[in-house]
C-alpha cells in the first residue's frame, strides 16, 4: 500500500482538505481503501472469511461496503463515503473518484463477472448506481443520481434515470450538474408543445 500516494491524492480531489493529520484521521473513505486492501490481500491468499470480517468491519466503521473480491486500481478515492456499495466483481481503474452513496451492484445470481468495470478517471455522482457488468469509458463522468443500464464510451458524461449522454454537457474535467442539459424537462415540454398544437387543431373543427 502506497500511503502518501492516497493521501496525496485526497489533496488533489478535495479542496476541503487542511492538513495531513486531517486527511489521516478524519477521511472514511480513506479508511476504507487502506482496509479493503487489507482484505483483498487476504483474499488472494484464499483466506475468505478472514477478509469478509476484515470487510464487515469496514463498513460498519465507514459506511462504506466494499468486498474483498473487488479490483481498484491506484489513486482511488471516495469523496465522504457514506452509502457507497461496491461488489464481488467489480474492477475500478486509476485515477477514480466516487461520491457518496454510489453502488456499483450486480444484476445476476450466476457466480460470473456481474459488476461494473470503471476505467481510469472516471467520476461517479451522488448517489449514482451503476448495475450489471458493464464498461464505463475513461474519464467518463456519471451524473448524480442517474441509474446506468449500459455501456458509456469514453469521454462521454451521463445522467438520468436511465442514464442518457449529456451532448453538449459538462466538459471532461470536471462534473459540472449545474451545466447538463435539462433532458427530461425538455422531452416534457415537447410533449406540451404538442399537446397544445392538438388542441388548436380539434378547436378549429
């Protein structure tokens, strides 16, 4: 485990962040990457229980879930923490970033690969589920909140429930929510518009 590089990578995706010892003591989801690598070592090494306490226990000091079997990459990080499911088969990329309340769950009872896999420098909203075993590009950023059924390709920022690509939206480097377009309040007033246009027509007659 590299220590000061996830400390520093705290640094550079909070700009909460005061101090070292703040970082150390006060980051949960800090604490629980240093303790899922505990128990992902633990079960590698075919010391499956062992590693499920290891994991348990991380989430009942963190409030995050995270299982042992699960694959992160470097630099990861869980901005607050709280809520965040993360399962069996998941495989994460560098440079990731999740917010609170992310899953990241299963969508079959067959022992095969059922989670998502994130590439590298993907960001994850609030409160954003992610479900079955599916790729989600680099750099690819998931609006909070929304529910994403299928594949993202890279580069590409999503939202909504389900998931669609915000086309003009939010730029690469950052998830900006306050610039995605407003999808599903413009199909509504489509909608409206055409509601409308079919009024004025049965008046006319």
């Amino acid at each position: 485990m590299n220590f000061s590089e996830d400390i520093n990578t705290v640094f550079e995706k909070d700009p909460a962040a005061r101090g070292f010892w703040e970082v150390l003591l006060c980051y949960p989801g800090l604490h629980a990457v240093w303790l899922y690598r505990a128990a992902h070592w633990l079960w590698e090494r075919g010391f499956l229980l062992a590693a499920r306490l290891v994991s348990h226990l991380a989430r009942f000091f963190t409030g995050v879930e995270i299982h042992p079997g699960a694959r992160i990459g470097r630099r990861f990080f869980i901005d607050h923490g709280m809520g965040v499911v993360i399962g069996e088969t998941t495989e994460i990329g560098d440079d990731v970033l999740l917010y609170q309340g992310v899953v990241l769950g299963g969508t079959s009872l067959e022992h095969v690969k059922r989670h998502p896999t994130l590439g590298n420098g993907v960001v994850v909203g609030s409160g954003a589920t992610i479900l079955g075993a599916i790729k989600i590009g680099d750099r690819s950023r998931i609006g909070a909140g929304s529910v994403v059924l299928h594949e993202v390709p890279p580069d590409t920022t999503v939202f909504g429930v389900p998931a669609h690509s915000a086309l003009g939206g939010a730029g690469r480097e950052q998830l900006a929510h306050d610039k995605l377009p407003d999808f599903c309040g413009e199909q509504m007033r489509r909608v409206q518009r055409e509601l409308d246009e079919l009024k004025k027509e049965l008046l006319k007659k």
